[in-house]
C-alpha cells in the first residue's frame, strides 16, 4: 500500500515538473523555464548556505532579489510566447505568425 502511494506521488510530481517545464504543447522542453527554475533554486540554496554559515542575510535584500528573478522569467516567457509550439502541432503562433 505505501509503495502504490509513493509511486502515484512520484507521477504526480513528474507531471508537475513536466508541466512546468515545457511549452505550450506540454512536449518541448523549454530552455527559458529550465533556466529559470535553475536560477530561483540556485539563489534559494546560496541564501540558506549563507545563514548556515553564519553570515549576514537581509530578509528585504533576499526578496527582492528573488522577486526580480521571477519577474525577469515571467517577461522573459512573455517575449517569447509567440515563439513556441501549439498543442495540436500547428506552426501557425511561431514568428512572422506563419507568413
């Protein structure tokens, strides 16, 4: 019983994680949402690494970093939402919108 539950948790987390970081289609890896789940994890990992060790963490400074990493990642997915692929494979969304 407790396997069968961990198996469907761990499906469930990697449909999360697929559906996170893939485009529109939920099939291509998208390399921007890679990067930019990268970036937060990493900045989290350094900051709780820097209390570990005993040094100075400004709560204020640490949000508002983290905050203008997900803000950078939403403009960034933004800009380049016109370039990425439809669910029923249709080009059409790409650049110049199929001309």
């Amino acid at each position: 019983m407790f396997v069968s539950k961990m198996i469907k948790w761990g499906e469930t987390l990697r449909k999360f994680f697929k559906d996170i970081l893939t485009g529109k289609d939920n099939q291509t890896y998208d390399m921007g949402r890679l990067l930019w789940v990268q970036g937060a994890i990493s900045y989290c990992i350094i900051a709780f690494f820097a209390v570990y060790k005993g040094q100075h963490w400004d709560p204020i400074a640490f949000g508002s970093g983290f905050a203008a990493i997900l803000a950078a990642g939403g403009a960034a997915l933004k800009i380049k939402e016109s370039t990425e692929p439809n669910k029923n494979g249709d080009d059409s969304n790409t650049l110049n919108n199929g001309k």
